[in-house]
C-alpha cells in the first residue's frame, strides 16, 4: 500500500509533465512567431515550412554577422540564423539534432565564439541537463508560451519574421585600436564537455550528410592571437572546413571604425552586410548552393526579402547619421 | 548545487533517497555521509576541511568539557577554548576583510596610504550555520542539557547533513542528532508531504521571488534614479522577494529532510502577522532567533552582572527601570550578533542595532502602550488595534529590509532618504512598474503567487490560533496540492529561456 501510494504519486506527475508537454510544444510551434526571447530563432527554424539550405548557428557573434535574407536577396540561398546569445554547445546540440528531423540543410555555419565558452562543471552540467530534458520534452522549452495572452500591440509588431534569426543594429560604437592583443581573460582552450559536443556536432552533421563549416567572425575583442591558433590547429585536426574572417578583415573591407556598434566586440548592420555577402560568395561558388529565388516554394521568402529590404534602408540611414556623430553607441533597430 | 537547481532535485536528491530507501540501515547513515560530502565537494571543493576539521574540533573538545567534570575551572576553559577557536576561524575567513578595508579607510584618512592590501577569500559552505550548530552543541554539553557524543560520525552527520549546511535551519543537537542517526526509512506520508513541501518552496522561489529579483535588482543597481513611492516600493517588493525565496528555500530544505525520514524544526511562522518587532522575530528565521535566545539572551539575564543591576535598580528606580537594563543588557549582544552573523557589511550591523533600538523601544514603552491597546475604542473595536499593530510592524519590517538589501549602509540611507522625495513620473512613458524589466505576464503571476502564499498562510495562521482545521488535509488532498503545484511550476516557473537563475540569497551567508 506504502509502495503504491509513492508509486501513484510520481506517476501522477510524470503523467502530467507529459500532458503538459503535448499541449505546449503543438500550440507553441503553430504560433512560433509569438515564441519569446531565446527560443524564439529555434521555434522559427522548426516552424519554417521550407526547406533551408543554411544553418547558421552560434552566440551573439553569430545572429549580428550573417544575415539569412541577404543571402536570400545577393544568391537566393534559402537560411536562417539560430544563434541565441550566449549560446552553449551543449545547446547547439540540442536545436540542431531537433531541427534536422525536418530540416535538410545542405551547409550548416557554426561561428567558433561559443567553443571557448564554459561556466565550470556545475553551471555547465545543469545546462546539459537542462537541455536533455527539453529534447525529451520540448513543450518545457516553450513553457511561458502562455505570456502571449498578454501581447500588447507593439509586441504584435514584432512577430514578423522578416530577419530569419539575423540582429539588425544601425549603432556604431567604432574601435580606435583594432590590433589584436592576448588577453588572459579569454583562455584558448577548450573544455572537455565542448570538445566532447563538438566531436558529436561533427558526427551528426556527418549522418546526415550536411558540410559542416566552422566560421569566425570579425570580433577584436573576442578573437585573440592564442584562440585563433588554437582554432587553425583544431579545424586541422578535425579535419574541418574553417572561414577565419578575421584575418581576411582587409579583403572583406571592413572599417571597425564604422562596422561595430560596442567597440570591436559585435559587427552592427554595415559590418554584417560586409561579412555576409562574403559568406554567401563562398557558399555560392564553393559549396554550389543553388539560387531558389524564383522557385515557387519559396514565394513567401521574396516578400520577406522585400520587407527585410524596407528595414534595411531605415537602418542604413540611422546608421550614416551615427556615422557623422561617430563614436556613440546608437540604438538597435531589431528586438 | 543550490536545493532549486535541476541538478540537485532530478538528480542527486532522487539518486541520494533511492539508494537510502534499498539500503540496509546500518549502509544507510554511509549513504547520507557520502552524500552530504559529494554536496559539500560540488559546492565549496578543498574547503570541507574546515567542516570536517570543525566536527574533529567540536567532538574532541565536547568530550574533554565532559570529562571535566565536576573541576569547573577546567571545564570552562575547555569551553571558552572551543568558543575561541570556533570564531575564531568564523571571523578570519569572513570578516578579515571586512576589518583591513575599515582599517586602510582610517589609515587613508589619516595618512593618505592604503598599509594593507586585501586578497580574496574563499568562504566555505554554510560555516555560519555549522559553526552555530557547533556552538550550541557544546553549549548544551557545558550546560549538561547533552551528554556529549562519543561518536564521531553521528556528530559529522548531524553538522553536515546536506539539506541543512546551505541555509540551516539552525538546528540543536538534542533535536535532530538522534533521529537522523536512526536512519529509519521515510513512511508513506513522509515522502508526500516532503515532496509537497519541497514543490511549495519552488511554487514561492520561482513565481514569486526570482521574478521579483528583476525589478529589485534594477532599482536597487540605479538607486538614485528612482524616488517617493517607487523607492517605497521596492522596499516591499524586495521583503516579499526575501520572504518567498527564504522561506522557500526552507521549504525545499525540510521537504528534503522528510524523504529521509527526518522532522526539522519550522524556520518561518506566518511573519506578517506579526504585531510587533519582537513578534516578527519569533516567526521570521525562527531557528536563528531561538539560538540567540538560548546561547546569548538567556545566558546574559542570568548573569551576575544582570543579577546584580536588577536587585539594585529594583531598589533605587523600580520594576520597570530594572526590567529595561536587563533587557537591554541582554538584548545589545544578541543584535549585535544577529547583525554581523549576516555578513561584514555596515549594513548588516546596522540592520542588528536597528532592531536592538526597536525592541528596547518596545520594553521601554510597554507601560504607555498598555494604556493605549486599553483606550476606549480599541476595546470597542479590538480589530483596528490589530490592523494599527500590523501596520506599524510592516512599516518596521519593510524600513529594515531596505537597508538589509543595500550595497553599504551609504546606498541604504540615499535609498530612505529618496523615499520622502517625490517620484516623477516621465510623461513619455506608462507606469513606471512597466519599466523595470518584467513583463506584465510576470506581474500577473506574482499577484497570482502572493495571493496563494497569502492565503495559504492565513489559512495555517487561522488554524493554529483557532485550533480548528478545515477538511483540507489528507493523502488525497495532498495528492492534489502535489499535482497542481508541480503544474503551476512547470508552466508558470521563472526558468529556461528569457529568465536568470538567481542563486539562493542566505546561502551567501
């Protein structure tokens, strides 16, 4: 009786986390657009119809260097960005082994910023569980879904899609010195748990038949001499295929008086367009991604690109006015 | 590995009661050691030497006070000893800095240098607390309310029982040692109202407490920036914040505690039902205050000294002067303590003499206050005097929080200060509650958390003065409480995305 009663009380709640669950993650995903905060660029991949050429996946490095509708608009690459800011591999793992059960991307781009990030065993192991727990039971993931009742206009305002995952910011927060010096803070080494993911990531996009390209992005103040040796011996002994545009800053043309918004550390909407049309180049040429720009299928990706354009244009005047007053730190135009 | 992380209650907790629950009973107290040293390792690492070198010190001197025996001398200098020793290693680890950074202001203001250079020092885990219980312990021995133990393992499983060494309760030996080293299976009830209590404590943590951190923190980070009754405020939000998170951690602690088939002693009793200061004490970290009480309050009116003030003061200026030495005698160490023992911060202290004057204020003016709880229209309507009583205490409790929260003593009085000045509200924005980081969802679940939490304790308060009990109790209501709480935390819990884990606030202490 003493045994039954404890077993019928942790049924009772295993039974309703599972209810729970299947209510949630449906509701969730046919609404992903009122999706919030960190989950929101995951739900977005998971909830786009289309097939996606693309994955793009990393910290904030990522979601402020590659802009998926410009690809779209410059090859007609099909992309979108799933970075979240301080992004885990432990996570990366998580949204990416999900996404593929529907998506079939051609290339995924993993931006290296995230391989050094590590918050010691203890953070890091609730963090791994945390996101083990969400692959078994996606509905937790998107547990405040609920907080959409309270949606107030401006809140509306920001359920479209027009920017697939990509941060648009018009700031300029100019870097006086861009040479790059070691900093002790930011360690070159990996930890175990890292390496132990990224060799799965590996193994995935293997199974899967995807090309997995590693990119860096222009970042001074992240980028250190020691992480980028560190990374040139790590793509090499994985065997990887590795963009560094940190040392092709020049060719790229960018100008890190003008082409970041907070010194250095992110590119704003100048530098990204910059990186971008250099990526989708080298995906276009090396990786023979076709231009689905006027296949049917994706009709509803020309209306973004054209929504995206309207963005761009104010962006880009914000940013010239920021420009003139170089050196102050100007507001981002996306949430 | 906070009570409230995943790790703990997916994990170790589940794995710790399943192993303990299949095992034999002797394997059992090896169980429960073990595990209170992987929690100990994952948290403070090396530094459980100080924990294990604290129970070597306290066992071994425990039985040297014992066999002191009827030599007094002896044994008192064993005791005083232990008590050295035991602050000793308190104070180094946490107040040396706190001494060289008040030492190199003087010495800056007297001579422009800095003479000492203050290196950072890893605190172990829980030492306020352990080295309280330790204290107690040999208090007790001293006093022969307790033999002392001759075994080593039940005194270190009793000063390292992991529910208890992040956050008490502050527990005596006389009550828990003997049950926990019994290590009998929990029963059926036991396991419910542990798993009950330990969703009601994340219920108060997460709806409430996390998410009220987020506007705290932001006025708190900006003090000047906000003013009059946004001041006011936020210092109740933040009393409610400690409250729920406090009392939820306690929550989680005895619900732990119950799996293993162990009754800790309650750390909270209703606190805003309090009428006076000294009222709010006695149901606001419970365990503390009867430390204090038994190890320093009653000691100290015992003494000669005490002894001696009242017989001549009783003489010379009456009762009631008499009785206001004493009191005050006994009462300036006790807040002295209550105040250090938080942390080496003026505010702290402050924090403790704050009430050390309310409190003295309060035996002070206990014959005024007769007169006026006897006034005509309090006897003709006991109730306003009851809700004039409470509100003066709120005022009271939520004055002293405001300076408890602060970032020094100087951020605490801008802070009060600012209370007396108007807030203006800026024309080109709504309600400046909008503003401060959460979302009005999040309002929405912190009405809905305070109004259950409130009910839930007005309901208890009502059954404990009234003696009655409404016909919600029982295994099958239990269940009940069990499901939709667990519900109510997954959907409305402040974690995963768009949320910071916000550590538990008395495990810094």
């Amino acid at each position: 009786m003493k045994k039954l009663r404890i077993i019928g009380l942790f049924a009772g709640m295993a039974a309703i986390v599972l209810i729970l669950n299947m209510l949630i993650d449906p509701v969730a995903l046919s609404r992903a657009k009122r999706v919030n905060n960190r989950n929101r660029n995951y739900a977005g991949i998971l909830a786009t119809e289309e097939n996606m050429d693309v994955l793009i996946f990393g910290d904030s490095e990522s979601y402020t260097s590659v802009s998926p509708l410009q690809l779209w608009q410059e090859h007609g690459i099909p992309a979108y960005n799933g970075g979240v800011q301080g992004q885990c591999l432990a996570e990366t793992w998580s949204e990416m082994s999900t996404v593929l059960k529907q998506q079939h991307p051609k290339v995924i781009l993993m931006e290296t910023c995230m391989l050094f990030r590590y918050h010691g065993i203890e953070k890091d192991s609730q963090m791994v569980l945390a996101e083990h727990l969400y692959e078994a039971l996606p509905g937790l993931r998107y547990h405040s879904f609920w907080k959409s009742i309270f949606y107030t206009d401006q809140d509306k305002k920001k359920e479209n899609d027009w920017q697939k995952g990509f941060h648009l910011v018009s700031g300029i927060g100019g870097l006086e010195d861009a040479n790059r010096e070691e900093d002790t803070k930011k360690e070159a080494k990996m930890a175990k748990l890292n390496r132990w993911y990224l060799d799965r990531l590996i193994a995935l996009c293997k199974e899967n038949d995807i090309q997995l390209v590693l990119y860096s992005a222009p970042s001074p103040r992240n980028y250190t001499p020691a992480r980028l040796d560190f990374l040139d011996m790590l793509v090499q002994e994985k065997g990887l295929d590795y963009i560094n545009m940190n040392a092709i800053e020049e060719e790229i043309g960018l100008d890190w008086s003008v082409d970041s918004y907070d010194g250095g550390d992110h590119l704003n909407l100048s530098g990204a367009q910059k990186v971008t049309t250099y990526i989708g180049d080298k995906l276009a040429q090396e990786y023979q991604l076709p231009d689905r720009s006027s296949e049917e299928e994706y009709r509803q990706w020309n209306q973004d690109a054209e929504e995206y354009a309207k963005r761009v244009k104010k962006a880009r005047k914000k940013w010239k006015k920021n420009k003139k007053a170089a050196g102050t730190i100007g507001e981002g135009v996306n949430p | 590995m906070a009570y409230h992380v995943n790790l703990y209650l997916l994990i170790f907790l589940p794995a710790v009661v399943l192993c303990y629950s299949l095992a034999p009973q002797r394997i059992r107290r090896i169980i429960l050691l073990l595990a209170n040293a992987a929690f100990y390792l994952s948290v403070s690492r090396h530094l459980i030497v100080f924990i294990l070198g604290t129970a070597v010190f306290t066992y071994y001197t425990g039985l040297k006070i014992e066999a002191a025996g009827e030599i007094p001398k002896r044994k008192k200098n064993w005791l005083l000893l232990a008590i050295i020793a035991l602050l000793a290693v308190l104070a180094l680890l946490k107040y040396t800095n706190f001494a060289l950074a008040n030492l190199n202001r003087l010495a800056q203001f007297f001579t422009g240098n800095e003479p000492f250079t203050i290196r950072k020092i890893l605190v172990p885990l829980g030492i306020s607390f352990y080295t309280l219980e330790a204290l107690g312990y040999l208090l007790d021995v001293y006093w022969k309310r307790l033999p002392a133990e001759k075994n080593f393992w039940k005194l270190l499983l009793f000063l390292s029982f992991f529910p208890t060494v992040m956050e008490g309760p502050i527990c005596r030996y006389g009550d828990v040692g003997d049950p926990l080293w019994e290590c009998r299976r929990a029963t059926a009830e036991e396991v419910e109202m542990g798993v009950l209590r330990i969703l009601w404590g994340l219920f108060k943590k997460m709806l409430v407490a996390d998410r009220l951190n987020t506007i705290v923190a932001t006025v708190y980070g900006n003090p000047d920036q906000y003013t009059g009754y946004v001041t006011a405020g936020i210092a109740i939000f933040y009393t409610i914040q400690l409250y729920m998170e406090f009392s939820g951690a306690m929550d989680m602690v005895i619900g732990s505690a119950l799996l293993f088939g162990v009754k800790l002693p309650e750390n909270f009793r209703q606190p805003f039902f309090a009428k006076s200061a000294s009222e709010f004490w006695r149901r606001w970290h419970i365990s503390l205050g009867v430390w204090f009480k038994n190890y320093i309050f009653y000691p100290v009116t015992l003494s000669d000294l005490a002894k001696k003030w009242n017989k001549t003061a009783r003489k010379k200026y009456g009762k009631h002067i008499a009785k206001v030495g004493t009191s005050m005698l006994a009462l300036f160490p006790v807040w002295m303590c209550n105040g250090l023992w938080h942390g080496p911060q003026w505010n702290y202290i402050f924090y403790g003499v704050y009430y050390f004057v309310l409190l003295s204020l309060e035996v002070i003016l206990e014959p005024a206050k007769k007169s006026f709880d006897g006034a005509k229209i309090f006897q003709k309507w006991p109730v306003l005097l009851g809700i004039l009583q409470t509100a003066k205490t709120w005022v009271i409790i939520f004055a002293g929080e405001l300076f408890f929260r602060a970032d020094g003593l100087g951020q605490g009085f801008r802070m009060f200060f600012n209370i007396f000045k108007p807030y203006i509200q800026d024309p080109n924005k709504t309600s400046i509650w909008r503003h401060l980081g959460i979302a009005r969802s999040d309002w929405a679940v912190i009405a809905l958390g305070i109004l259950v939490v409130g009910a839930a304790d007005c309901i208890i308060e009502w059954q404990q003065r009234t003696g009655k009990t409404l016909r919600l109790s029982g295994p099958n209501w239990r269940y009940a409480y069990v499901f939709v709480l667990f519900g109510a935390v997954i959907v409305l819990g402040a974690y995963g995305a768009g949320y910071l884990a916000v550590d538990l606030i008395y495990a810094g202490f």
